[in-house]
C-alpha cells in the first residue's frame, strides 16, 4: 500500500507529530494490518494519542531526543537502519493540542503539568495522588513499593550521587574503624496529634492501668492444716557427711568416718515466696523507613487507648514482652536527617570522596632503600596522588542514609509496648547458725500453695512470722502503674539438722539442710588433707 510522508525541509525536524497515512487517519496505523516507515522508521505506535507523538519502540532511547551527538549511524537502539534521515520528532504536544479528549486522569488545557505532579507523562499511575507534593498520611495503600524514582521507592542501584554539602577543605587521614552516623528520631513536633496521645514523645512512658474491682471482696478461702516434714538418722547424717567430703578434693574423710554423735537437732526452715504477675503498657512515637507498606492512619477512624487494646500473655508467671503498633496512628514524613535525599555525608571521608594515603602519609612518594642508597619513588598505592579513593563511600562522599535506609521517607507510629513481668518476694524463718540463702537452693516440702487474682494473707501457720511476712508482702505488692493479672503465694517447708558431734576431744557440728541432703561445715576438721599446704 503506498505511503504518503509529508516532510518540510530546511528545519530538521518533522511538522506535527505523527505522519499521515493515505487513505488512513492520523495517528494509527491504516485498515488492514499495520504498515512501517520508509527507511526503516519506526512503526505506528499501539493505543496513542490521536494524533499525539508516536512513543518509539521497546528497547527505543527514552525521554524525548537522543543524547547530544546522536546515536551512530545504525546503531540507535531500537531504530532498524538507524535513525530517520529528518531527525526525531520534538518533544510535547503537537501544534493544536492533541485531537479528542485526553484519556482519564490526564491533564486539561495541554501544556505541562502543574508544579509537584507526577513526573514521566500522561495520568499518573494507579493508587497516586492528585495535587502534587509529597503523599498524605495512607499514601500507596496496598499498592507495593512506589514507583522508582519517586519517595519510599527502594534505594535504585548504580552507586550513591556525589556529595555537595559541607566538607572539610584538606584530605583527611584514613580511618577505617570510622563509627557511622546513628539513625535519629524525627522531631517531636512533626509528628501528627493523635487523640489520647498528646504527651506521647519517642522515650518510653509508663500508662497507669484503669481502675478495676477489688478482687479481695468476699470471704477468705478454706485452708488445710500444715503437715510435719520427715527428720534424719546419724546413718542419714553420716551418709551426707561424707558425700559434702567426697566433693571436696582436700578434705580427709577420716573425721567423717570416725567421729561419734553427741545429739541430733532436727528443726524446720520456713520459706514464704509471693508471686504478682502484673502488666504494664508504655507508649512511644516509633519510626521505621516507609517501603510501600499500609499505612494505617487517623483517616481510617480513632486510635485506641493504651488500655482498650487486647493483649493476652502467652503463659503465667513468666517474663514476657511484646510491641504492637496502636492502629490509626501511622503517617508518612520526609526523612529528617538525608531531607529526603536518601544519602548522608561519608562518615569515613567527610564527603570528600579521598581520603589521605596511608602508606606516602599524603606526600605522593616513598622512601626505598636500595644498594645502601635511599631512592625516592612514586608511592604505588595511591599512584603519586597522594590520597586514594574512600572504600567506604566509593568515592562519591555520600552514603546511604541511616535513618530511612534510603528510602527517602519515614513511617512514624505510636509504637505500644506490653510488658508482663512476675514480681518475687519472699521471706525466709530459719532460727538456726544456718546461713538463711542456702534455703533458697534446696527442696522441700510444698506446705501451702493458692493461686487467685488477688490472694489472702496467710493467717493460720503455726509460725506467727510466717502469718505477719504473708500480710506485710501482700500489702507492698501493689504495683500501680501495673494491672496485676495474678498472684500466687507458697510456703515451703525445708529440713534442717544440726548434727553436733566429737572428734578427738573436741566438739563442733555441722548442717544437714534440704531433701538433697546438703551438708554446711564450715568447722570441719579434716580441710586439707596431707601434702596440702595453705598459702
């Protein structure tokens, strides 16, 4: 079929933007199958403008004209023969405006678009924002990661652009052990105001927990009587006298196994423990780089108190932590500390790019010392410059920034943290030389356990100690920037013996504490035994 190119010399350039084909219309390829440019020209562009510029084919130079000089002849990606013997079509709409209406999204009256609108041509992609400048609070829902080039896209790759802030004006001396800088909170005043939160700062702050019934209201509960613990024989006594020995490599056994009893006392050591398991709730602006996540923001409805978000611990009595992010209280901000470049000086070299030559100390040259003679040569690590390039910045003075990762904007959050901590007091009655911690260590027998939101004071053990310390503990238990969840107190009954004994004229005792039988001697007679010598 023939073709009909209208080409004005003299100007370079073509008329309008896109041929007209015989017996066709403009701006699309004519009825029947589609048709290409003498000379090996482009084809007619799929789904354009009508009458607008034709886009060049995949694989085709991007963004209006080629570089300055031109692609060689045959060379032009995407262009068959090389490229049209009349020079490319100039950029824009053509003379007119383009024909019809623009398609959905795009903008009225021709012409750029307004100041801070998307950039790259033709509506804006799915899910951006309308008006320019940088995206409210939601922006990119559930959209991925935004667009390249565009802020919170992922950092592109091809290396950090040069640094042009301050630096310093002479070389520096290589460090390598150079710490970086420290990723930075955004100011407190940039954050948005959320509603019950207005005191909210990025350091940690205790909530108070609501005010909620007494669990102590009824009734205390029916107890059981405490039953007594097993005592031990000399047998017993000897059996663990030797065991405490055997553990010790300079200890004689020879006092152990000749010694003669004088008496067994047998007493109990009375252990008190209270557990509290309490929850407590701190809250504090957190931020994070904005990749393209949700952003759950006050337009999707009010944030939660501290307190109305449910929470429940995994188990009871046990140290546990968890944080949460309180819904509806998330924003997108610039990154405060790159200004939403994503790249920060070089820590290692300031921003320079080089810093001094370690091996020539920055002097281009090096003294050798060859045939008794000192030669001065060019120093090859830096190849005479006398500095070499930063490894850390490649050169370039600019690194990625530490705070967005340079993702160029920040998701700030009320970040809600939830602590579940068990609280342990107790309280020991031993009226034994005994030493009181070594209770602490060894079994006994469970005498009294109860568990309950808020449990009594014990009232009916025949040690009036252990009565008076259930009561004092209970009361100092309070915690009140905690909701205590549980409590739990025990008392344990531990066995204690005080074997009193006679070896070679001479008195001294020892301990038997605990169903493990261990054994405290401190007198023992018998500390080191022969070829010892204590320095």
């Amino acid at each position: 079929m023939p073709i009909d190119l209208h080409i004005q010399h003299g100007t370079g350039a073509m008329q309008g933007s896109q041929p007209n084909y015989s017996g066709g219309y403009p701006g699309g390829p004519p009825p029947g199958g589609a048709a290409q440019y003498p000379g090996g020209g482009y084809p007619a562009p799929q789904g354009a403008y009508q009458g607008g510029q034709p886009q060049p084919p995949q694989g085709a130079y991007q963004g209006g004209a080629p570089p300055q000089g031109a692609y060689p002849a045959g060379a032009a990606p995407g262009y068959p023969g090389g490229q049209p013997t009349q020079g490319y079509p100039q950029p824009g709409p053509p003379q007119g405006g383009y024909q019809g209406t623009p398609p959905a999204g795009a903008y009225q009256g021709g012409g750029a678009p307004p100041a801070g609108a998307y950039q790259g041509g033709g509506a804006p992609p799915a899910g951006a924002y309308q008006g320019g400048g940088a995206p409210p609070a939601g922006a990119y829902q559930g959209g991925g990661a935004p667009p390249a080039g565009a802020p919170g896209a992922p950092p592109q790759g091809g290396g950090a652009p040069q640094y042009q802030g301050e630096m310093p004006g002479d070389d520096i001396d290589d460090n390598p052990n150079a710490a970086p800088q420290q990723a930075t909170a955004p100011p407190l005043e940039k954050m948005d105001e959320i509603s019950g939160y207005g005191n909210v700062g990025f350091n940690s702050a205790v909530l108070p927990p609501p005010s909620y019934d007494d669990a102590m209201k009824g009734p205390p509960p029916e107890r059981q009587n405490i039953s007594n613990v097993p005592t031990i024989t000399e047998q017993d006594a000897r059996e663990a006298l030797l065991k405490h020995v055997a553990e010790n490599c300079c200890y004689g056994k020879g006092a152990a196994e000749n010694l003669k009893y004088l008496d067994l006392k047998s007493t109990s050591a009375f252990h008190y423990t209270l557990e509290t398991f309490g929850e407590g709730r701190q809250t504090a602006w957190a931020y994070e780089p904005y990749t393209g996540q949700v952003i759950d923001g006050p337009m999707n409805g009010v944030a939660p108190g501290p307190w109305d978000m449910p929470a429940q611990a995994s188990a009871l009595f046990q140290n546990q932590k968890v944080e949460v992010e309180v819904p509806h209280t998330a924003s997108v901000k610039p990154c405060h500390t790159c200004f939403s470049s994503g790249y920060i000086r070089c820590h290692r070299c300031l921003g320079r790019g080089r810093v001094r030559c370690t091996w020539c100390h920055g002097s281009g040259h090096r003294s050798v010392h060859r045939n008794g003679e000192h030669h001065r040569e060019r120093c090859t690590w830096c190849h005479g410059n006398g500095r070499r390039r930063c490894d850390t910045c490649c050169g370039c003075g600019s690194v990625t920034c530490t705070s967005c990762q340079g993702y160029r904007q920040l998701k700030c959050y009320i970040k809600l943290t939830i602590m579940w901590t068990n609280h342990v007091v107790d309280h020991i009655v031993e009226r034994t030389p005994l030493p009181d911690h070594l209770i602490r260590a060894v079994s006994g027998q469970t005498a009294f356990e109860e568990t309950s939101p808020r449990v009594w004071p014990i009232q009916h053990f025949p040690d009036a100690e252990v009565n008076d310390a259930s009561r004092n503990l209970i009361q100092q238990q309070q915690h009140p920037t905690e909701r205590i969840l549980q409590q739990r107190h025990r008392v344990r009954i531990v066995p204690v013996t005080q074997c009193i004994y006679k070896w070679k004229d001479k008195d001294s005792d020892y301990f038997v504490y605990g169903f493990e039988h261990k054994v405290h001697a401190p007198d023992y007679p018998q500390q080191c035994c022969c070829g010892c010598s204590i320095l």
